[in-house]
C-alpha cells in the first residue's frame, strides 16, 4: 500500500482529482494506472515529484469517468509519496 497526496490535470490545465490539503489517500500500488505504478516503483518516502504521463501508461483511449477524463489524454500529476507499506504476507 502507498500514502500519496497528488494533484492531477489534463494537459489543458483542467483539474480532475486532487488530494485535500495536509492528507493523502491510500492505494494498493498495484492497482494503479501503469505510469503511476511505474514512478511509484522509482520513488522513495518523501519524494515530491512532476508526473507526465502519456495516454498509453494513462487510461488509454477510452478514458475514464463520464468524460471527467477523455480518451487519448496526456495527464499531469503533482505527487508526494508519503509512505509504503509492505503487503501482509
């Protein structure tokens, strides 16, 4: 499991999701888009990092969310990888 606080947007710099302020959510990090997964992969605990992700490591060309987020979208994440919890064996 991963803590992040993150901010993403689309290219045109239209937000569409965002941790509040001061919190983070919690992911198995697995489960996550594959550009997500992949810098998460890389990061270290702390690690405060710009994601661009093409739509191919994104949600690809059907994208996701009623249109929230269209098809074929480049994104861009502001990430904090707060901490890593290993897997309950």
């Amino acid at each position: 499991m991963v803590a992040v606080s993150y901010k993403g947007w689309l290219i045109n710099g239209k937000v569409f999701d965002q941790t509040p302020a001061s919190q983070t959510r919690t992911f198995p990090a697995g489960g996550l888009i594959p550009g997500w997964v992949e810098a998460l992969s890389l990061m270290k605990e702390g690690d405060e990092w710009q994601l661009v992700i093409p739509s191919d490591l994104g949600y690809g060309p059907d994208g996701v969310g009623n249109g929230a987020i269209p098809g074929g979208q480049t994104l861009v994440f502001d990430m904090k990888l707060v901490s890593v919890t290993p897997a309950s064996q």
